[in-house]
C-alpha cells in the first residue's frame, strides 16, 4: 500500500485553470452534477484538491461536508474561498487510500482521485472502503476512462507527461479504473454518466 504519493503542492496554485482550460469545464460539471443529488446530506471527497466544485454551492445546503487530501497547498487553497469559513465543512490533511470514517456518510465521492494509482492499488483502496460499508451509503468515482478516440489520447499522453514531471505521478497509462471499481462493487447498483465525449465517467454505485 505504502507506495509513492504524489505531491500536487507544486501544482495547486494553477490546477484549476489549467484543469478547466483543458477539459473545457468537464472536470468540474460532473462533480457539481453529482452533488446537486446529495443537498441536505452528510458527504466527504477523497482527494479533494482545492475543493473548487463546491464554488457553485452555498455550505448550509448540505448537513456536513468532509474534504480530505495529502497536499498542503491544496488544502491551503480551499482556505483562500467563502465557503471554507462554514462550521459545517471540515478539510482533513490525510492519506485518503486508507478509510477513517469518523461519522455516516449519504456519499463518498472520489474526484480524478483513483487514477495515481495502479489497479492492483486501487483494488485494496476499494476493498478496504467497501469493508467499511456500514458507514456510507453511496460512493461515487469520477474519472477518465481508457481513451478511444485520437484527440482523448494525444491528451492523456500529455497529461500523463505533465504529472510524471510535476507531481512524481509514475504511471504510464490511464489505470482501467472502472473495471476494478465494477469488479469490486459488483453488488451494488450502479448509475453511470459520461463527459466530455466518455472520456471522464462518473459512476455512483449504491452499496445500501
Ligand atoms: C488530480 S487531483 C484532483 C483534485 C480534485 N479532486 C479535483 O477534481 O479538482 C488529485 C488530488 O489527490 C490528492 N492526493 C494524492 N495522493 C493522495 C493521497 N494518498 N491521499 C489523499 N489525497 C491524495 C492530490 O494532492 C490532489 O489534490
């Protein structure tokens, strides 16, 4: 499990831009779409950057919102936005490969957090939050698929590129995340939605 992990502090003061610029807002459109569906309820994001889809939402229309990751300077960019001041919002700085859940959650959200990692990685991170069941309700992956089509893989070639040199990322193709997560989740009910031409997949498995 101890593998690697990536530092995106070098990267945090233009990740947004750069993210938008390139996926032409899709990055952040199917996060916001997924939270419309959970106002009013208990929800924590793994991996969860600078936070920036919660832009779109004022803090009281959820119960609680739990942000969790590893980079300080993302976790220093949340702090630079309105909503990180509401007492219902927590950002914890942690190793979000291995689940502490301190409370019930209606939906676990992994936001283009699962591809760092190779498939046998992202096998036990999802077998050790399965095992947690008991504390969630729904848990959501966004992120990309294997690329078909030519313009989807001239990017991810460069977006790969980029990381390896800016973030110690170490992989050299896009993981088969899905694949691992239908495998693992196989029991649960599954809604899928696609982006930016399949490229990014948001799939909410209901494990309840
Ligand atoms: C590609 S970024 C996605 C950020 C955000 N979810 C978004 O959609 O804008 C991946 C995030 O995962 C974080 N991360 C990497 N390894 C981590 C780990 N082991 N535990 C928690 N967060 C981690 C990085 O710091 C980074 O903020």
């Amino acid at each position: 499990m101890d593998k690697v992990i990536n530092s995106y502090d070098k990267i945090a003061s233009f990740y947004d831009q750069l993210g938008q610029l390139v996926f032409n807002g899709a990055l952040k459109k199917a996060q916001v779409e997924l939270l419309n569906g959970y106002k009013g309820k208990n929800i924590l994001i793994i991996g969860a950057g600078t936070g920036s889809a919660l832009k779109d939402f004022e803090a009281d229309q959820f119960e609680s919102i739990d942000l969790l990751d590893i980079s300080e300077q993302m976790h220093d960019r949340f702090f630079d936005t309105g909503i990180s001041k509401s007492p219902n919002i927590n950002y914890f700085l942690k190793d979000g490969r291995i689940p502490d859940l301190q409370k019930h959650y209606e939906l676990i959200m992994f936001p283009f957090f699962l591809d760092q990692f190779d498939e046998e990685e992202i096998r036990k991170i999802l077998i050790s939050y399965r095992s947690t069941q008991s504390k969630f309700d729904d848990l959501a992956i966004i992120d990309f698929t294997k690329p078909k089509k030519f313009k989807h893989k001239v990017i991810a070639k460069i977006m790969l590129y980029f990381f390896r040199i800016t973030t110690g990322y170490t992989l050299n193709k896009i993981p088969s995340i899905f694949k691992v997560s239908d495998e693992i989740l196989s029991d649960a009910k599954k809604k899928e939605k696609h982006y930016y031409g399949s490229f990014i997949k948001s799939s909410v498995y209901s494990c309840i």
